[in-house]
C-alpha cells in the first residue's frame, strides 16, 4: 500500500490580499469563498469507509490584527506549515477539500451498514513502557474505530461499541471492520454526528477530521409543514487548535501525527473550519425561514454564536438531536459545547435602503458578563496542566450570510408553535413518580481531572465514579468491571457532580452519555438556551457544578460509555461505563402513563399520522 498521504490544502481555499503597508504595519483581510454543500452518503445502502493519513496544509499567518483572530496570540507573520492529521473519507467521493468525512443521511428503521477499512500504518506507539506505568497519556495514533454521536442504537459488539478497535496496517490483518448499525424505526429524526473513538487517540483523530454529520430524516407527514418544507443548509464547524494538537499531544503519542512535514515551522494557527472552509459566504434569501443543522465538531472549547443586531432571528428547533417539548424557541445566541448539535430555523432581513443584498456575520462571542450560559466557564489549559476562569473565546467571525432580496417580495410569515408526537423512549420524565407510581433509580455520578503540584498529572489523571464506584480508564481487553449493573426498562437519574480534590463537575466537563440521550431536571437558573426538560447527550454549563438528568433504560442492554467530551480528558481516562441487563428490545412501557400517544414502533406513528396526532399547535405563550 502506498505510503502518499491525502491533501487538504487550506491555501486553495482561502486568498491573501496584498498587504497594505499602514503606519510600519501591515494588515491583511481574507477573501471568503463560498460555503461548500459537504458530500452525502446514503446510509440505508452499505457503503466502505476509510480512515487515511491526510497532509493539512495551513496558510501563512499574518500579524494578528483583532478583527481577524485566528492566530492565538500577537506575533510576526510566519510561512505556511503542513501537519499530519486523519480524515474519513468513502472511495469515489471527494472528501479531501472539506477535511471531514461525508454526511449520512439515514430514516428511522435503516441499518447503517459499512465496513471501516483503517489505512494508517505502523509504526504505532504502545501504551506500555516507563511513561504510562503511571501516567495515561496518549497513544494508539493509528488504531481506530467509529463512534455514531448521538444515537438511540445499540452498543454491542458491531454496532456503536467503542471497546472495538481496528489494528493499524503492518501490525496484524485486523485493518477492517464490518458494522451493523439498526436504527429503530422509532427513533427521532435529528442532527447527530460519527468520530473516530478509540481511547487515548480520539481527541488525536476526532480533534483533526476524523469525523461527519449525521443527518435521521424525520418520516413524512410527522412535522408540520412550515417546518418541514424548510430549506436545510447543514453548518459543520470543527475548531481546529493546533499548537493544543502539536505542543501537547504529539509529544505524548509520537508517531507522524500532528508532526510537521520535514523543515518546516510550528504553526499557530487556531480557528474555525466552516464545512472545510475558513470564513465562508453562505447565500440565503432575505424574508424566508431555512433549517440550519449546525454540528459543533470540536474536542474541547464552548462556543456562543450569535449575529450581531437584529437582522436575523433565530428560533430554536431541537437540541443534540432531540427536539423540544415546545418548539420553536427565539433565543438570542446558539450555545454550544463540543459534540453539541443544534438545530436552528433563521430568518433574516437586510436593513431599510439596502440594495439589492446585505451581508450579516455569523459570529463566535466572547463573555460579555451579561449572563450568557458559558460566563465563567473554566476552560482546561492544555500546557499548564490547570483551570483557567472565566476564560472565553475571542470574537472570530464564523461565516458570512450573504442575504439576498427575494425577486417578488415575499416574506414568510412567524413561526407557529407546536408540541410533536414523541417516541416512547423521549417522554418528559420530571413527574414520573406521580404520573407512573414507579421508581425513580437515584445515582451520583462525579467528574474530576486530578492533578499533582505544579500542574504535572499524577497517577490517577481524569476519573468517573458512579456512587462512588470507579477508577480511571485504560484501554484494555478484557474490559475492567463496570460502575455498576443497572436493570433495563427502568427510569435512572443521575446527579452530575464534581468529585476529589477538583470537583468541577459539568462546570467544566461537558458530560457525554452513550446509547441515550438525558433529560435536564434542576437546573439552578434556566436561560433561555438551558430549561429544564431540555434533552442533551452533552451538556456543560459555566457555574453550573451539579444537574439532576434523567432519561430510560429501554430497549438496549450492554455497555454504557460515560466520558468528559473534553476529549483530552477523556483520553487521559476521563471516562467509564455501566452496565444494562435484562431482555434485549423490551421497551419501558409506563411510558405510555405519562404521554398516551408516544410511539413505540413504526406502526404507532403511522397510525397517529392517520389520525393526525403527529403535532399540535400550542399558544404563543406556552413555553
């Protein structure tokens, strides 16, 4: 097999005006390219996959000049650099340009077959030897699997188990992996996402391309038709960090990733790709609602996009794949944690005596200390080992709305609100005791990264505990037990907390679940973006140091992965699992004691659909 890496050359999609001398300095713009529409796999038919080497070609940067951040601090321009880094990507489809795999449009009730070929080689640093006797760093640069982000699927073996892995090539003829992946055909249609997941290498693959959109189509006729017939535009934004990536990790897991080509410089280079892009123009027409599918595919920051003014209005639909109790929701800003998803409907209107088109600025803003959800938030810093507060990310223009007048005039009228038909497994569970008589089964789950003095990690690095059962995670076969055995068709809540010595909790990790997705319950002060009754399968939250979540245990038995979505942590065994026993595919039937016209199956949503129970329209006022 040949040793060539893929290119993405981000010089092709980018250009550098002249530079303009100004005062002994000299300031530059960058000329914004269109959003490209990322390439579609249809899921429903099997496919192959793979995971390659891909060379990263990084412009050079100018000075820094603050209106355009993406370098991480002020210095002297420096010459473009090319870094090792790790894309998926499907034969006959041109991924390369876009440094992410392609979208996998799936309906409830496919399977989601392919095979996963791994085409990284050897060598491939071990996680044996003096450095990791105590420490859990990173390693395993080229094994590699897949996790489905998100997905109400099973985690056995073949389907969304992360415990698998694919050896890389010239180690052993284990370079493939077939999955079988059913989607129940009562899931509900939503934004998700797939990244590579193999412990101490996800945030080295994940944190680099290794990674694509999901898209479940909601069945006909389950939506209402303003919503529906919405013009979609899938936003896919990856926070690319790589002097994190260079500085950090690579001295940990040596091996070519994240290196640079032989002779080159370091880059500093930290911004934000926009489907493959850096500051893209997306063309929208002025007057008209479009469904944005946004995907935050970042490993460790907290983003806050807004657009500046009042031009556009943004009514929020479903959060990581689920959509709300009451939709749509006007929230002023789009909060985002890595790993969140968030589906937007956007509306926009280009000022009075603008001409034919107006521009608006999607834009990533810093705490402004008015109360948005990440003030305060404690960012992990990667090179002194600690916490720093209330540190935020800087202003960076995201991508461009390029609004165009529509040719007759037309203005879409305000969006209707409605309450959908949910399935069984997404009932509202703050009342269960009441409604149901049944039992809520009550945990504490804590999240902590212990460090030793002067920043240096210790023996024990991140930690999950259930009831204060746990130890940090290494990959290792046989699995280690689990945090405990918790029985099927069951309502759990879990109450996410910090624990030891640094007892952050979802202050500052952002808390992923597997297999299903949790329900907010006590949040200390709801905003506008965070409710209570809110689903997430990720959730972080500035001063937030505990949440009570609740969700089901149906349908699916196995391991359940808990990890930090701060995937250093969760690489430096930040992470865990329970287990679910009892009979694969039985549903938690008291359910139907809380929402009567919940479905448990295909059948019992198309007989709503018949019925034209699938939504109802609810007051303005009701939230």
């Amino acid at each position: 097999m040949s040793n060539q890496c893929a290119e993405v050359d981000q010089t092709s999609l980018i250009q550098l005006r002249k530079p303009v001398g100004d005062g002994g300095k000299t300031w530059w713009s960058w000329k914004s390219k269109p959003m490209p529409v990322l390439p579609e796999v249809n899921g429903s038919k099997p496919f192959h996959m793979v995971i390659k080497a891909t060379k990263l070609h990084i412009p050079a940067s100018p000075r820094h000049v603050f209106d355009e951040p993406f370098y991480t601090t002020n210095h002297s321009a420096t010459p473009a650099v090319t870094v090792y880094t790790r894309t998926f990507a499907v034969p006959g489809i041109d991924t390369d340009q876009y440094l992410s795999g392609p979208t996998i449009r799936l309906r409830p009730g496919d399977v989601l077959n392919f095979v996963l070929e791994n085409q990284l080689e050897m060598p491939d640093t071990e996680c044996v030897g003096p450095k990791y006797s105590q420490q859990h760093y990173f390693c395993h640069p080229n094994h590699t699997n897949v996790h489905v982000h998100g997905l109400h699927v099973s985690p056995k073996e073949g389907s969304d188990n992360v415990f698998e892995n694919i050896d890389p090539v010239g180690l052993t003829n284990k370079t493939m992996m077939n999955y079988s992946i059913r989607i129940p055909d009562n899931h509900m249609g939503g934004t998700f996402w797939y990244h590579a997941h193999h412990h101490h290498s996800t945030a080295l693959q994940a944190g680099g391309g290794a990674f694509g959109a999901i898209i479940i189509e909601d069945p006909e006729g389950t939506l209402p038709e303003q919503v529906a017939t919405m013009p979609e535009r899938l936003v896919l934004i990856a926070w690319l960090d790589v002097p994190e990536m260079e500085q950090f990790i690579v001295d940990d897991a040596r091996g070519n990733l994240w290196q640079h080509t032989s002779g080159e410089q370091q880059s500093i280079f930290e911004g934000a790709l926009i489907n493959g892009k850096i500051r893209p123009t997306l063309d929208i027409t002025e007057n008209t609602w479009y469904r944005f599918r946004i995907v935050y595919a970042d490993v460790s920051l907290s983003l806050q996009i807004t657009t500046p003014g009042d031009e556009c209005e943004l009514q929020l639909l479903a959060k990581d794949g689920v959509y709300l109790h009451v939709a749509p929701r006007k929230v002023p800003w789009i909060a985002l944690g890595p790993g969140n998803r968030a589906d937007v409907a956007v509306k926009c209107t280009c000022p009075p005596g603008t001409g034919r088109q107006c521009s608006k600025w999607v834009q990533s803003r810093k705490d402004q200390g008015d109360g948005s959800p990440f003030h305060g938030v404690r960012m992990y810093n990667v090179f002194t080992g600690g916490f720093e507060k209330n540190s935020t990310l800087q202003i960076v223009d995201l991508f461009k709305l390029n609004i165009k007048k529509h040719p007759q005039g037309h203005v879409d009228p305000p969006l209707q609100k409605f309450r959908l038909a949910r399935p069984c497994y997404l009932v509202d569970l703050r009342n269960v005791e009441e409604l149901t008589g049944e039992e809520v089964h009550k945990h504490t789950l804590g999240m902590q990264v212990k460090l030793s003095p002067g920043g240096q990690k210790g023996p024990q690095d991140g930690l999950i505990t259930l009831d204060g059962n746990g130890t940090t995670f290494q990959h290792a076969s046989p699995l280690g037990p689990p945090m405990a055995v918790l029985p099927l068709e069951t309502v759990q809540e879990f109450n996410l907390t910090g624990v030891g010595d640094y007892p952050d909790g979802p202050s500052g990790h952002p808390y992923h679940q597997h297999v299903t997705p949790y329900q907010l319950q006590d949040l200390e002060h709801p905003d506008i973006w965070f409710q209570n009754g809110d689903w997430h399968d990720t959730f972080i939250r500035g001063g937030q140091d505990h949440v009570k979540v609740r969700f089901q245990l149906t349908t699916f038995t196995g391991n359940y992965v808990t990890h930090c979505h701060i995937l250093t942590h969760e690489d430096s065994g930040m992470m865990n699992y329970f287990q679910v026993e009892g009979k694969e595919g039985n549903w938690w039937e008291p359910s139907k004691k809380i929402d009567p016209n919940c479905y448990e199956s295909a059948q019992v949503r198309n007989d709503l659909k018949e019925k034209k129970m699938m939504w109802e329209n609810v007051s303005a006022e009701v939230d």
